[in-house]
C-alpha cells in the first residue's frame, strides 16, 4: 500500500468510486481510496438504480443530467457493463398544484436543455398502459430517464479511475485520522496514508469517519423498502423498454425488472436505523421486513396499476439510505479542517454519482466547482446542528421527499432552533415565522383574525399576498421595522487589517465612519460572497453578510489570515442583533428616541454612528434592503427588546407596520435590483452580475482581478437584468427560461410581484446582446411564455432618491 498520496477517498460506494474516476480524469493520478469491505458494501448494494433528471432545483438537475451522460459513455470507455436502460419516465399528477409544479420544473428544464414534456392523462397511459387514468389531472415525461446497475456502474468507474492510475485498496479500514504538519494522515488496519486532503465518502459510516477528527455531520440512516413483484404476464410480453412510474401524491416509484416490477414506497411514519453507530462489520445485510408500514402505499399503487391485484411478491428488501435534515446531501469543505472534504448525506446516491464526482473533483483540482453547489455545501448547517435534530428533521425529510416544491415552503420538524430576545414580542404582533439557517424569522405578519398559516401556491392566490403587500406600502408611503438578526457578523481587526480586506474585495474600503457593498470573488472572478462593510476605526472593520454564509465565509477570513498576527477576525454574529426602520416616516420616528440629529447633513446615506435608542446603545447604519430612507439598529442582543418596545410604542402615531421577509426579499429587493444569492450563485463575475461599481480594477491586486481582466478582454457573456413580466396570475420565481423567439436566452434568477410598483417583475440572466432596455422577450411561467421586457434597473426609484433622501427633501426639490 501507497505511504504517501494527493487524495484519499475513504468509501467504496458509487459516490467514492466516482470521485476517484474524476479526480484521475482531471490529471490527478496519486489518488487512492480505501474500503473497509468490498466496493458497493453500503447503501449502494441495495439501490434499484433509478437514474432521473427531475429536480425541484437548478443545482440538483445539472448533477443528474451530467450523471446519465456519463451513465450512457461508461460501458464504450470502460468494457465493464454499467446495464444502463434509457426508458424515460413519467411522473404522475392528481392536484392542480402538481400540474404547476410540473409547469414550474419544465420552465427551468427548458433553461437547462433538458427534453421534458407535459402530458395528458390519455397520453400519459399511452406510455404505461398498464395503469389507470381516474383522478389524473395530467403528468410529466422526461425523455432521457433511465435505470442502471448500481454494482456494474460502481465497478465501471472504479476501473475507469484504475485505467488512469488511481489506486483502489479494499478490504482496508480506517481506523483514525489526524494532522501532520500541514499534511493529513489516514490510519488503517494496515499501515498509515499521508495525504494533502481526505475526502469523507463512508456513506453509512459518514459521521463515525467525521468523528474522528471532532466534527459532527447529520447523516442519520433511514429503512427503505422495495418489493419485486412475482413475473407478471403483461410485462413478460412487451417489445420494448417500459416507462418507469411515479406517483408524488402517494408516493411511490415503479420500474420494470426482468419480467416484473419493482417498487419502491416513501411512507409518512418512516423509521430511522442505528444513528450514529452503523457497526462497522454491517455490510450487505437486509434489516426486519415491516410490510404493515408500506401495505397503504403498495395497495394505492395496485389501483393504480390493476395487472399487480393478484400478483404474489417475489422479493422483499429494506436497507438503509442516509439523509440529511434537509435531504440534500453534504458535499464540499468542513470549517475548521483544511483539507477535509465530505460527500455525504446521499439519498438519491446513483441518481447524482456522476455529477457530484465530477464537480468535487473540479473544486480539488482547480480550487471551485464548475457550477454553484451552495445548496449542497455542508457548512449551511454551522457548528449548532445536533444528533437529536438531525434524527428529527431526516424523518421528516424522508416524509416530505416528494413534496410539492412551492417557493416559499417552510418545514417545521424540529423548530424552533435560534431565536431572538423578541420572538415572542413578534409572536403577539401576529408573525409567521420561516426559518433559514435555524434562526426563526418573521416571513410576514398575520392583523388580528387572519389565521397564522402558510396557504402557499405556485400562482399569486396565496393568503398571505394582500398582508404582504400591506407592509410593503408602509414603507413606501409610511413607516415600518423588521428584524434581520440571523445576518452573518465579524469584527476584522489589527494593524493589517485594511491590507488584508483590500486583498479579499473586490471595491474600495469604506473611510471611517462610512458603510459600504463589497464583493469577495473566487479565483476564477466569480462572486463568492457579497456584503456591507463598516468602517469602525482606521484598522477596525465590521462585515455583515448573508446567515447562510456564516461558516463559509468565517472558512475564507480565516484561511486568508497572515501568519505575522497582524490581523483579528471575531466571529460576533450570535452577539448583535438588528433592526431595520425604514420608509419616509422613519427619521421622525427615531428623532423621538435618540438626541442624535439624523437629517441627511448629519447622518448621510452610507454613514453610521454610535447612538443610542432611548436607552440602548446601537450602532446605526444608514442602509437597507428596501430602497426606502431607512437606518439598520445593530445592537448587542441585551438590548434588542427594550429597542424593538421602544420602536413600537413610538411608532404608534405613525402607523409602524411590522415587515416580513417575504415584503423585504421576494417584492421590495426586486423592485430595487438588490441581488441575493440566487443571484449572484457563484458562477457570473461582477461585469455579469451589473455590480461594476463595486469593482475597482485600479486599486492594486484582489481575488479574482486577473480572471476579471481576461472576461473584460473576451467580452461578458450574459448581464442580469430587470424584466417586468405580463405575468397574468402567476409570477416568475426562480430558474425559469428566458426565451427570444425560439431560442432560450436566458434564465430567471428571482422574481415576484412588486407591489410598490404594481408590476410583476424578474430579475435573470440573459444574453448580452439583449440586456438594452426596451429588449422584448418571453418568460415561461407555469407552462406559458409571457411577454417581457427590459427595463432600466432599478425598477422603484431608478435615481435612488428615496434611499439617499428624505421624502420631503425630494418633494422641495423637484
């Protein structure tokens, strides 16, 4: 056995072995990986194999499109049979909200080039005339679906990773990991490993490897049936290939094998299977059959798919799948461990064992992954994440796996995690609360009588819309206040402080006394994170940033620290709170709590000051979200209840309105062109993104400068731009096709109706050569191609006038 590689993979799965073919395709032939038993010994060995290209999200799509194009070479490259079987799939409707959901994922599969079609219920059977069409409302038919043979696959990639040098050590356990100097070694049962970087792909054994170096990874296995029915004369007929079958609104999935089918339920009371002690001699081993907990499921399917009625069961398996609390899997970095990867958490494991293997491999090779997998990066879940949530949230993952995808979803398992000192103040003003990165959040604010309920829909018919628009308008015509207190918080400090974040941004640094955007930029000059930096001293910076970037971001300081000292980074997030008053009423409001002159002589737009809010002290920046004249309260947590009081009691002459997020972020951003993530996803630089201002080429050497000067030289392939949508009844969310003609050209990235200014309204990416105002185009939404045009972003107050002045300042000027 080698001493000494580039990589370790520890985990012999489909996973693993797919990293491995990658990491060796890509150039990198000192790799090896190491199995404890033989190759596909976990959850691997008892899949079906079904390989989809549905996904509710962009991310998920393109790793299952990649997958079975790979799935489709592998055999030609390799000589090992993969039995892979392109037989396409349909999946099954019978709600209208279904139907939307299909319209919904055909838009954005249309953006990705992926053949897809809606059907009706007759054309439906046409495919599988084996079942019966009552209650269909319709379905959806992906071309390209196919199943393979997860063993064969595994095999095929393993010799496709040998064939390019990769090393594959099976029957070889790891038994401890450790630091060496700035190397990793990986002790097994038969000699040690050093390696610059250890990729955890132990699948059932994901945590108990995670454990080794003191890191804790929600990975919770849960018990998945599938049955094989006994031959089935119908299917023992057939010509051809048989369509798979899925039905979400059961749910189940069916496939042909052999002469028969094999199906697999996802029922509600799923049970979870040795929780952070999966034995390490488990492997290839069935658990207790408990057909008492599917029959509901297997008896919806037969009046469904009649031929079944009277067939006998020819075999019977339940294994363990691994999920995580949000059923997404784990796959990138782990803070606080340089060169600790995972890939983990895979539930839908051959499904994306191509995609995943390939796009971890690009982000070892060449420092970032090809496409954004900010939704899959395991730091989302930060250091809070605990064994009695992750058991919590996986069952409920498990039973909410085909789930209607509606934007705006929230689920509830395991809530509330983080709360602030006014949650429960919030509570009685009528919030609903939606949680993001576990800090509860109010999504929007329930008047007295309404109840304190989601009714979500893909169209505009939701019954939080009018409430939602009610606190829009109050910033527009009034005043109102909302709490951001999960944003993302540091404190950069020391004598090399100013040197430091220069490096890392891509704009000028604010002057003391003054906040301002920033941009940090990956390598390739893509924008990996954005922020407001405030200037607290000449070398004392204060970052606020997204609270999904918490970790991530704290990674990136961290990793980019200088070794002489010269620079602190404190983590404070958990420490201040904030609050945001805005609207026009917003500076008479606080001039009643504070001596502090708040006039825009005084306290100009960009600038902040330390105050106090009656009693409190806070530092107060004058920015927010929302385009109106406004100021953000950061305040030490103690004091966020006596402000929030504070606010209310004063605010009662002035109409306060509580303000949700779904106002702040789904209506009043878009209005104004303020990105978020969705936007700005780490894979368009700057020059696309239209955050040229907040790029400062001639202020020496940053992240991402050279790759920004060689797309300047090329020319910028696609901007973002503001669309205002005839969107009828429904608005554009996320990912849906942009077309001109016959022609995709784009993609949305965020959308929805701006009440402010009464239109429906898209922010997306689209070919250069159409990003003029006045640019006609069509949006896909739920199915139908929508006029749409270009207009000049913002959309809300295009000179900013609002935000950088007073109402009445802009009244007596005008």
């Amino acid at each position: 056995m080698k001493r000494h590689a580039r990589v370790v993979v520890i985990g012999g799965g489909i996973n693993g072995c797919s990293l491995l073919y990658h990491l060796a395709k890509l150039g990198w032939t000192d790799v090896v990986l190491v199995e404890k038993h033989e190759l596909t010994s976990g959850s691997t060995w008892m899949a079906t194999g079904n390989v989809v290209q549905w996904a509710a999200s962009r991310c998920n799509s393109r790793l299952h499109q990649y997958t079975i194009k790979l799935y489709q070479e592998l055999e030609a490259e390799t000589g090992q049979s993969t039995g892979w079987h392109t037989t396409g799939s349909l999946r099954l409707a019978t709600t209208h909200d279904r139907m939307d959901e299909y319209r919904h994922v055909l838009s954005k599969d249309h953006a990705l080039g992926i053949e897809c079609y809606l059907l009706s219920p007759h054309e439906a059977q046409s495919l599988f005339p084996f079942m019966q069409t009552q209650g269909l409302v319709g379905a959806m038919y992906h071309v390209l679906d196919g199943h393979c043979d997860p063993a064969g696959t595994t095999q095929a990639l393993a010799i496709g990773a040998r064939q390019r040098g990769a090393e594959i050590y099976r029957f070889t356990r790891v038994i401890g990991l450790s630091r060496n100097g700035r190397e990793w070694r990986v002790t097994t049962d038969k000699g040690d490993i050093n390696c610059e970087i250890v990729v955890n792909a132990a699948g059932l054994w994901a945590d108990r490897v995670a454990a080794m170096v003191g890191v804790y990874l929600p990975v919770i296995p849960v018990e998945h049936h599938h049955i094989l029915f006994d031959d089935l004369p119908e299917i023992e007929a057939l010509d051809e290939e048989l369509i798979s079958l899925r039905d979400p609104d059961v749910p189940y999935y069916a496939r042909k094998e052999q002469n028969s089918l094999i199906v697999g339920p996802y029922e509600a009371e799923c049970r979870v299977w040795r929780p952070h002690d999966v034995p390490w001699d488990w492997w290839r081993q069935s658990l207790p059959i408990d057909l008492d907990r599917i029959q509901e499921y297997i008896a919806r399917l037969i009046e469904r798919v009649p031929i079944l009625e009277d067939a006998g069961l020819r075999h019977v398996q339940n294994g363990p799948i691994t999920y995580t609390p949000d059923s997404q899997q784990l796959l990138g970095p782990i803070h606080g461990l340089p060169g600790f990867f995972c890939m983990a958490g895979c539930n839908f494991g051959i499904t994306q064992a191509g995609g995943v293997g390939r796009y971890l491999a690009e982000w070892l090779v060449e420092g970032e992954p090809g496409i954004d997998l900010s939704s899959l990066d395991p730091r989302r879940f930060g250091t809070w994440t605990g064994k009695e949530y992750a058991q919590v949230k996986a069952r409920e993952a498990y039973r909410l796996q085909y789930e209607l995808s509606i934007p705006d979803t929230e689920r509830g398992a395991g809530r509330p995690v983080k709360t602030t000192p006014i949650y429960d103040l919030q509570a009685s003003q009528g919030a609903v609360f939606g949680s993001r990165y576990g800090w509860e959040r109010p999504t929007w604010f329930a008047p007295d009588g309404v109840d304190r309920v989601d009714r979500l829909s893909f169209r505009r018919q939701t019954n939080y819309f009018e409430h939602v628009r009610r606190e829009c308008l109050a910033a527009r015509d009034g005043v109102g206040v909302y709490e951001l207190s999960a944003f993302a918080k540091f404190e950069v400090s020391g004598p090399g402080a100013e040197s430091y974040l220069d490096y890392l941004t891509s704009g000028r640094l604010p002057k003391v006394g003054r906040v301002g955007y920033n941009l940090m930029l990956t390598p390739g000059g893509f924008i990996a994170e954005d922020m407001t930096i405030a200037r607290l001293t000449q070398d004392r910076f204060y970052l606020v940033a997204p609270a999904v970037s918490e970790l991530k971001l704290l990674q990136h300081l961290e990793e980019h620290l200088v070794p002489d000292g010269s620079v602190t980074v404190e983590n404070v997030t958990t420490r201040y709170g904030v609050l945001a008053v805005v609207g026009p009423d917003s500076r008479a409001l606080l001039s009643r709590l504070t001596e502090t002159r708040l006039t825009s002589e005084h306290f100009p737009h960009l600038a902040w000051q330390a105050i106090h809010v009656g009693v409190a002290p806070a530092r107060v920046l004058r920015i927010n979200f929302v385009g109106e004249l406004g100021w953000e309260l950061h305040h030490e947590m103690v004091f966020q209840r006596t402000i929030y009081q504070n606010l209310l009691d004063a605010g009662e002459q002035f109409g306060l309105v509580n303000i949700g997020t779904r106002a702040v972020l789904n209506s009043m951003r878009i209005e104004k062109g303020y990105v978020m993530a969705a936007d700005i996803c780490g894979e368009e630089t700057p020059w696309q993104a239209g955050l040229d201002p907040f790029v400062k080429l001639d202020k020496g050497e940053f992240i991402g400068r050279s790759a920004l000067l060689r797309q300047q030289e090329r020319g910028v392939p696609t901007r973002l731009v503001t669309l205002v949508v005839e969107a009828g009844d429904a608005d554009a969310a996320t990912d849906e096709a942009i077309w001109n003609g016959d022609a995709v050209v784009g993609r949305v990235t965020s959308g929805g109706w701006g009440h402010r200014v009464g239109e429906s309204l898209a922010l997306g990416f689209i070919e250069s050569g159409l990003s003029q105002p006045g640019t006609t185009l069509e949006v896909e939404v739920l199915g139908e191609r929508r006029k749409a045009r270009v207009v000049k972003t913002p959309r809300y107050d295009p000179e900013n006038r609002r935000v950088r002045e007073a109402v009445e300042e802009v009244s007596s000027s005008s």
